[in-house]
C-alpha cells in the first residue's frame, strides 16, 4: 500500500529557531499535499494544502510566513516552522493524496517541543 | 453548528464486545466517507472508505453510511485490547477534496 515517511518524528528546538519537517511518498506520486496540526486529545486542524509546483493554500489564521510549505515534488514536501515560539509546540502531520484514487495516505507524525 | 459531531468518549468496553462509533453531519454535500485509526503519537490510519450510502464490511469493522440521516457508524466486532485507539471520522468535502474530520472518539477494550 501507500507509504508517506514523516521525518523528523521527534524534534526539540530553542525559541527564535526554525525546524523543518519533510514527508516523503515511498511509493506513488503525492500531487496534493495537507499539513494538519494536532493538539492533545482535539482534532486534526488543517494548516494548508499543496500542489506540486504551486504555492500553498493555507486556512484562515494559518501566517503563511510563519509556516512555509514547500511541494517542489511529486515525492518531497516540506514545512518550515519559522522562528519557532513554545506555542508552536504540538503535533504535526502530513497527509498525501496521489493521483490513483482517493485515498490520503498519513505520514506518522512530527512532535515538536519548542523551549 | 459544526459540519461534522463526533462524542469523544472516553468509551470504555471489555474485550469481545460489541463497539458502535458515529459521526453526524450537516453537508448533504458529502460523498465520501472515511474511518481513521490513530494510536497516541502516531498518524492517522485508514481503516474504512466508503462512497455514498450502504455498508462496507471488512474483517471485523462495519462502516456504514446513511446519508438520508446524515448519519455514518463503524462497528467493530469481537473487539480486542488492540483496538484501543482514538477514531476519528472524516468526510470530503467536495471538488476541493478537503478533508472534514470529527473530534475523534478514545477507545478503550479492557482485556
């Protein structure tokens, strides 16, 4: 089946610094990419969407410049958090959709902790 | 009114029971819809799709949709401590295939 590789899946870093996360699909062609945010025991909150080899689509409240998204790829996406602050901390996630079917495919996850 | 209800729970159930999931919903727009597992810490995984209404068995989950209702269930029989998981339905939302999720609802199966 599809396989989305989420790294890094755990990640410390000081306030004022930037940390980027990278999803990969393994094995099919991502030509949309979602970025969700999971905060304890609450939902997946969409952050944004992507389209490879366009900008981002990001949902209302989401700063664009704070949070950037790269989908250079039809494989590779990316998020920067920027200048990250300890209520960025939270649970990050990346969802693929490939040009077969339906599905969306989940990578595992990205816990940051800002200090 | 949100788009999509889901009682969190915590649900709590022995092992070999019977559990019943729901998510109500106010989109008649809504074509597909999907049951995730998500174990703590990790990403969501597809457990049932479904598009428009009637049932869809596999193994031991149900999923089943009603959309006269606006209505979806997952059913898991013979339930086992590793189901223990949060799981949360989601729908789409149309031409811009954004996913709308539910709260998400925290099982527990007690051996």
């Amino acid at each position: 089946g599809a396989v989305v590789s989420q790294h890094p899946s755990r990640v410390i870093c000081k306030s004022g610094t930037s940390v980027k996360i990278e999803c990969r699909s393994l094995d099919f062609q991502a030509t949309t990419m979602f970025w969700y945010r999971q905060f304890p025991k609450q939902s997946l909150m969409l952050m944004a969407t992507s389209n490879e080899g366009s900008k981002a689509t990001y949902e209302q409240g989401v700063e664009k410049d704070k949070f950037l998204i790269n989908h250079a790829s039809l494989t590779l996406s990316t998020l920067t958090v920027t200048s990250a602050h300890p209520e960025d901390s939270s649970f990050y996630i990346c969802s693929a959709r490939g040009d077969r079917g339906l599905g969306y495919t989940f990578g595992s996850g990205t816990r940051l902790t800002v200090v | 009114q949100k788009e999509v209800e889901q009682d969190p729970g915590p649900l709590s159930v022995p092992e070999g029971a019977i559990v019943s999931l729901n998510c109500t919903y106010s989109n008649s727009a809504f074509q597909y819809f999907m049951w995730y597992r998500q174990y703590s810490r990790k990403g969501p995984e597809l457990l049932m799709y479904t598009y428009s209404s009637g049932n869809k068995e596999d193994g031991r989950f149900t999923a089943q949709v009603d959309k006269s209702s606006k209505y979806i269930s997952l059913f898991i029989r013979d339930s086992q401590p590793s189901d223990s998981a949060t799981y949360l339905c989601a729908m789409d939302a149309g031409n811009n295939r954004k996913l709308i999720w539910g709260l998400g609802t925290s099982l527990a199966v007690n051996p």
